[in-house]
C-alpha cells in the first residue's frame, strides 16, 4: 500500500482518509521500510497534507496509543506544531504553564524536538523533569498538581519506526500535525500553534 500510495502523491493526486489510515498503519507495525516512510513523508509534505489524509492518519495512531487516565471532568492541551523555522523557545510549554498555574489542569502533549530548535521534553529535561515515568503516574502528576506531561514516545510506541526516518530528514511532516490531534489523554480543550497560517483550516 505504502509503495503505492507515493506513486498516487508523486503523480498529484492525494489519497483518502481509508488510504491514509492502512499506510499509516503499515507504518506504525513495522511493516514499512525506513526508505519507504522517508520517501512517503516527503511525498505527502510536497503534495500537501489533506483534511483527509490527517484525518485517517490520526485514526490509525489514535488506536495504537498508551491512555493517560485523570480524574478531573476538563484537561486542556497546548500542543503545537512544532517546524516553524523561526528558532524561538518553546511556546507551547511556557503557555501550558501559565494555564496551570491559573488551576485548569493541563495534559501537555510532546516530545524532543525534531524540526525545531527546542521540543516541549527539550525544556523539561532542561529543568530536571523525570520524563521515563508510567501512564499511572503521569495521570497522577494530572491529578495532584494539574499538570502532566504526556511524552509522546512513551504514549506512542508505534511511533518508533518512523523516528529514524524523521531524525534523518529533518523536517516537518504529518507527523508534526498529528501530534496536536491525538492526545493520550483525550484532553477535550485544545490550544494549538501551527507552522504556517493555511495550516489552521486543514488541522480544525
């Protein structure tokens, strides 16, 4: 599938959500080579990420991820992008602090940064936070300090076929955009920053 849908890209044509979803799954097993996801997320990113291609990319990594449980009826996420190319600090960790120190518990989504100059777990690990804990812990990080940090390798073990492949190109991807959409906690407010402004409408 995965062979055949960068042919589909290459030639301008763009894949459904069904598409998106079996390629992202054989991704996601180990099915796919590392020369495979590297051509087929450079394929995507020059052809233009859809609604429908986010879309059931997410669906796959949704069932595939490790749930964080809270007690609290709200959590808020300030996952962003990532990728923008402006080498600032990390943003979305300073807001998610801000909002916790406010009392609305937050369950930051994130990981080491990738295409950018700082990831959200970057800056944790800069301020001497523990990011090897369980599922069970973090949840309870949430609940008795309304703050969690969901690391995105720990959460997303599917993931850890495609890391080689994005290290190595170095540049933003679906990947980028998925992690915003697929918390583990199932936060239910979001406060998103995307890497370019047409982004916005594709990723609502």
């Amino acid at each position: 599938m995965i062979q055949d849908a960068i042919a589909i890209l290459v030639d301008g044509l763009h894949l459904s959500a069904d598409e998106a979803e079996k390629v992202m799954d054989q991704i996601m097993t180990g099915e796919a080579t590392p020369a495979q996801i590297g051509g087929y997320l450079m394929a995507l990113r020059m052809a233009g990420e859809t609604p429908d291609e986010i879309a059931g990319s997410v669906r796959s990594m949704r069932a595939k991820v490790t749930p964080v449980k809270s007690k609290h009826p709200l959590v808020v996420d300030t996952c962003g992008t990532g990728g923008d190319g402006t080498q600032t600090f990390n943003i979305s960790t300073t807001a998610a602090f801000v909002v916790a120190g406010s009392g609305q518990p937050v369950a930051k989504h994130g990981n080491r940064s990738v295409s950018s100059k700082s990831g959200s777990a970057d800056v944790l690990k800069a301020l001497d936070v523990n990011l090897e804990i369980s599922p069970e812990q973090v949840g309870r990080c949430l609940d008795e300090a309304g703050f969690g940090f969901l690391f995105a390798p720990a959460l997303h073990g599917a993931m850890k076929h495609a890391i080689g492949p994005r290290r190595e190109l170095a540049m933003r991807s679906i990947f980028n955009i998925m992690g915003p959409l697929t918390n583990p906690a199932g936060a239910q407010c979001q406060l998103v920053g995307v890497y370019a402004p047409q982004l916005t409408e594709v990723a609502a």
